[in-house]
C-alpha cells in the first residue's frame, strides 16, 4: 500500500511548513486539491508492472525508484532530475489504454487486457493489487468499475472531497497530479481509472490531489486552486 493511501494528511505537515517558511503563501500543500484539465495529462511517472515491466527486467529497478520517489515527495518542490529521466507517456500505462479501449472502443475487459494486466502485477509485486487477490476478485472488480463510469457518465463529473465538506482542503486518495516543468500536469501513482473515465467522457475538469511541484510551477498554483 503507497505512501499516499497511508499517510495521516488532516494537519499540517512537516513539509507544508517548510514551504511556507521558503515560499511563502504561494507554497504547495500536500495532496491539496486542484482542478485539472485532464486532456491536458500526456505523461506519468508509474511503477514498473504499469508498464508491463517483469521484475527481471534490468529497467524495473529504474522506474520503481523513481515511483517510490515520486510518492515520498508529494508537496514537496522539485528540480527536473528529480523526476524527467522516469517520464513515460500516459499511452504507455497499461490500466490506462485497457480502460480506453473498453470504455470508448467496446472491447470486453479481457479483450482490452485489462484482466491480464492486473493478475500481471499482482503476481510481479507480490502482493494484493486494487484489493485484488484472485481472478475472481478482479472480474469483480471490472464489474463494479462499470457501474461507477455508468454513474459519472450520468453526472457529468467526477466528485471531489470538495462535495463533502468545503473544511476539507486535501483531496486524499484523489487523482494523483504532479506538475512539472512550467506547470504540465503529470500522472502519480491514484486514481488511474478515474482519471480513465474523465478521458473516455471528454470531460474538461476534475479535482486531483497535488503531488510534487517542479519550482518553476509554482506561478500555476493559483488557477490551478480555483
């Protein structure tokens, strides 16, 4: 389970503060949340087994410690080394272009490889994937995520913690977005099927919750608050 799911994010956070002393008001919070076009998103920083990379590959090592990095570092500001060499375009993430095929081409999920995909990182990690353990679980799991683009195709939108609270600043376990150099928006390591549905509906705005911020994107923090 990531960094992001596990950390206790309703108070400030040691590395808030810290941007606050360096940046002033303009600071980035952790997983605070912003609004994004998601037409917009064309690279990401994913694990390995997203891409389709076996743990025996000579690559793995390199995009697992990008992903592990990328997850340790939300709130915090970055310079391009820290993030560029693991760039992969958001095409490549399988769970993306599975959900894409499905849900605006009309594949099965098996022919979109979506059930393949899965069982593949669930046996590459180790460990339960999505709350996945079995093919049963992830057939399951298909079904039900079905029934929620059903509902946001209905809506129109995707929901955000804003809906429930306007107290409630953080978007946690949102759609995770770093920006990167001048702003770009670039896919983390949450929210992959519903930043899928945002792109399969057209839609032109959704809530995501702030990754890493590359210094030069702070002048964008502010529309990107609105």
């Amino acid at each position: 389970m990531s960094w992001l799911n596990t950390r206790k994010t309703f108070g400030p956070l040691p590395t808030d503060i810290a941007n606050k002393i360096r940046f002033g008001m303009r600071a980035p919070v952790a997983l605070e949340r912003i609004w994004v076009d998601p037409k917009k998103i064309s690279w990401a920083i994913a694990h390995p087994a997203e891409i389709g990379l076996n743990n025996e590959s000579s690559e793995y090592a390199f995009y697992e410690h990008f992903h592990i990095q990328a997850e340790q570092s939300v709130g915090r500001v970055v310079c391009a080394k820290e993030y560029e060499p693991a760039l992969v375009p958001l095409e490549r993430v399988k769970k993306i272009d599975a959900c894409l095929m499905h849900w605006v081409h009309g594949l099965s999920w098996e022919e979109a490889g979506a059930i393949d995909n899965l069982l593949f990182k669930i046996k590459v990690t180790g460990r339960p994937q999505s709350g996945c353990h079995t093919h049963s679980d992830v057939i399951s799991r298909y079904r039900k995520l079905d029934d929620i683009f059903e509902a946001v195709r209905v809506s129109g939108s995707l929901s955000s913690k804003l809906s429930r609270g306007r107290l409630i600043r953080r978007e946690r376990d949102g759609i995770n977005i770093h920006l990167g150099h001048d702003g770009m928006p670039i896919f983390g390591s949450s929210g992959t099927h519903r930043l899928a549905m945002a792109i399969a509906l057209g839609l032109d705005r959704i809530p995501a919750s702030l990754g890493f911020v590359d210094k030069s994107a702070l002048p964008y923090l502010k529309k990107l608050r609105r």
